[in-house]
C-alpha cells in the first residue's frame, strides 16, 4: 500500500514549513535517547520469533506471491478457496434487524475442461499456495483435520498434472454494498475461527483472505494486511484496492 | 579489495530474502525512530518499549510485504503509529469494560467518544521548541505534533482528539502558521490573529 493511500481525506489548508517540521521532527523525534539494552532485547525477540514462524510454516513468507495484476490471481484465490470449500468450509455470517446482512459461501466449483499449457502452470502454482500453507493450517486450531488437508494437497497435485482449468462460481455469494462494508468486515473478523480456518489456507499475497464477496457487482476479496492490521477490499478482476478499513476490533 | 558495507535497500532486500543478519541490522536502524514514534504516542517510556517491540515484529513479519512504494523508514514509522494506535484503542476498551462493570450504573454512559487521547507532551525537549510549543494554545500545537511529526492521518487525528475533521484541519493551519512564526519561518500573520480566530 503506498503512503498516497493512507490519506483518505482532503489535505488541510496551509501547507508545513519543511523548515518548522524538521525542527519539530528532530526534537520530538531524532533526540529521543533508546535505552540500548532494550532495543537489543527488542530485535533478538522480533527475530526469535520469525524464526519460530518460519519452522511452523506460519504466513511469514509471502515473497513468492507478490501481487501480479492478472486474472490469475483470481483464478489461483478461487482455486484455494474452492478446496477450502471443498473441505467441508461453511461460512455464515449473519446479523439481525433491518440492516441485516448475510453471506454465505456455500458450494462454489472446480469446474474442469482441456486447456494449454498456461492453464496447467497457473494450476501448478494454485497448488502451491495450498500446499506452503498447510503447516500453518495444521497448527491452527480447525475443525478440518489435517489428514483431510494432506488428502487435498495430493489431490491438487494430481489435478496440476492434469491439465485444469478452474472457474470461480460467484453466484453463491450475496451482495453486500460499499457502506455495509465496515460493519461486514468487522463481523466477519468477529468470527475467528472462520478467519482462521480460511485465512490458513489463503495465506496469498500481502496478506490473508477472508472472504470473497460481491460488491456492485465485482467479485470483491476481502483481505487482511497482516502487517498494518488493517482490511482491504480488492476488485479481484483488476486487483485494485477498492476500500480500506481498520477494524474496530482486534 | 574488503567488500563494501551494504546500503539500506540492499540490506531490506537481503531481509526479505530470509538474511537474519540483514534483518538484525535493518530493525536496528528503525528501532530509534520506532521508539521516539511509541514514547510520543503513549508519553511513558515503558509502554512505548512494549509497543516498540511489538512494532519491531510486525515490521520483521510483514518486511516481505514491504513493495518500495515509500522508503522503508516511512513504512517503519507507519506500522510503529499503527501499533500505537491499536494500543490505544485497546486502552479505549479496558476503560469501557471498567466503565460497564462498575457497581453504580445511575450515570453509566455508553458512548464512542471515550477518550483514547495521545499522551504527547513535550517538557523533555530542548528549550527552543518547547518553549514555541507551549505559546501557542495546546490543541493547535498536538494537532501539529500529530501531524507533522507522527504523521498520522486526519481521520485517527480526529478520533484521538475527539474531534471533527474540519476542526482538526483547522487547528492543524493555525498551528503552522503559528509555529512557523515562532520558530523562525516565513508566514504572514500574527499569533494573536492567529490565535483568536474562531474554529471552525
């Protein structure tokens, strides 16, 4: 996310006096003295534990899936996300009253067909998304059992060989609108244990996949910065980040 | 020839590739920034080593993320503001917790205006500044601080303060406009002018 973004609201008028602000900046900022005991304390901890992430397998290298701005991306979301649902994944959020909204993801299919060679390589790499982020699936608390998700992982292997041509069924999903976006957001983080279970295996790109859903329209994915914390809805046709929001809970 | 030490992108990139050195080396950059962004937030200098470290792993967890959009300092300093403020705002929640388990319910209110307030303050800087910051009305001067300095958005500006946006921009302005005043800049006006203009 550029730092372009992360200012959603028109400029205030008047502009700083770079002169004033890096006056401001190097007394309020720059003299702050750090108690070097601490701070070598600090980054052998940060360390310690991306260490520990990286023997679980956990979502800490997601450099192989940088965003490419293709369908492919689609078609690899739609691919885990199809074998998630095939898992026995069901998701259903629902609130009450007359701003309700509900969403389900429900059978959503792999639909399979002759296809070139292209096909077979994205399949490949649909495969290898499920298959870096199964061990951090096992460690987290499912109610898929791990002997299923190894079942899946050779069952993707055995598709890739194949040559497959996987098509993302959006009918299933309910449409919510852009202000219902929030509160589905944050209702949809209130719901841990399916954040977890899908997040787990879509651990793709800058962060984790949530849920997919439509909006005006688009199939939209619903995505988890794990490093800002905060959620963002991305036009999956374009990649394009079409909203941003910072939960209200954790 | 001795090898040449590694400049910052070199060693951000031999981070994302999985260098444990590189990455020691590249936190231990940011950790003073990341320290001075956490004190300022939270005005004590324990809560701000906690949420320095926590800061610390967010940037060494999501360094693979980190596209070159910005420079890597900036991005440092966002994710630091960004833990500061989901401390905050869990501070925010204790104090409604306790709020909704206390024993006399006559006067409780419920309400989304619950004071998640910066504790900025400023009477450990040096002389000069500290003396611009406190002549002009302190809400101008941390919205400036908030601004300027943490560069934090409008909005979590807004919702620290308890504020409207417009007001936030507003102080923000004058605040400026007052600083650069006192600290030397080139801005038409007077502080007094300044000071005295109504909000909007």
């Amino acid at each position: 996310m550029s730092d372009d973004n992360i200012n959603q609201v028109a400029p205030d008028e008047g502009d700083a006096d770079a002169v004033v602000v890096a006056r401001l900046r190097s007394a309020l900022l720059d003299d702050v003295a750090v108690n070097e005991s601490t701070q070598a304390q600090a980054i052998l901890a940060a360390i310690e534990e991306i260490d520990r992430d990286s023997s679980t397998g956990a979502v800490a290298d997601l450099s192989s899936h940088r965003r490419t701005r293709s369908n492919s991306w689609l078609q690899i979301a739609a691919a885990v996300v199809a074998v998630a649902i095939g898992a026995g994944v069901f998701l259903r959020l629902q609130t009450g009253g007359d701003d309700s909204i509900e969403l389900s993801i429900k059978e959503s299919a792999v639909q399979r067909s002759q296809a070139d060679a292209a096909d077979a390589e994205m399949a490949d790499d649909a495969n290898d998304a499920v298959g870096g982020a199964v061990p951090e699936a096992e460690s987290l608390e499912s109610s898929v059992a791990s002997e299923e998700l190894m079942e899946l992982e050779e069952e993707m292997a055995l598709e890739s060989e194949a040559t497959a041509d996987m098509a993302y069924e959006a009918s299933a999903l309910t449409s919510i609108s852009r202000e219902q976006l929030p509160e589905f957001v944050n209702e949809l983080l209130a719901q841990r244990g399916i954040r977890t279970l899908i997040g787990s295996v879509c651990s793709i790109n800058e962060g984790e996949l949530l849920a997919d859903v439509e909006l005006d329209g688009q199939l939209v994915s619903i995505v988890r910065d794990i490093t800002l914390t905060t959620v963002v809805a991305i036009n999956l046709s374009t990649c394009e980040v079409i909203a941003e929001v910072t939960p209200n809970d954790e | 020839m001795a090898n040449e030490p590694l400049n910052d992108s070199e060693l951000v990139q031999r981070a994302q590739e999985g260098d444990r050195d590189a990455l020691g080396v590249v936190l231990q950059a940011q950790y003073q920034r990341v320290f001075a962004v956490c004190y300022r937030m939270l005005g004590d200098r324990s809560s701000a080593e906690d949420q320095s470290q926590e800061a610390l792993l967010r940037i060494a967890r999501g360094i693979t993320t980190f596209e070159g959009n910005s420079t890597f300092g900036t991005w440092c300093h966002r994710v630091a503001t960004t833990t500061c403020l989901d401390e905050l705002r869990r501070q925010r929640r204790r104090l409604l917790t306790t709020s909704l388990t206390q024993d006399d319910d006559s006067d409780l209110e419920i309400s989304d205006d619950v004071d998640i307030t910066t504790s900025i303050e400023w009477s450990d800087v040096r002389a000069d500044i500290r003396s611009a910051l406190d002549a002009i009305p302190i809400e101008f001067a941390r919205a400036v601080v908030m601004r300027d300095v943490l560069e934090l958005d409008y909005v979590d500006i807004a919702e620290l303060s308890g504020i409207a946006l417009g007001t936030v921009k507003s102080r923000i302005s004058r605040g400026r406009a007052l600083l650069a005043e006192l600290l030397g800049g080139n801005r038409d006006g007077d502080v007094e002018r300044l000071t005295n203009g109504d909000e909007q």
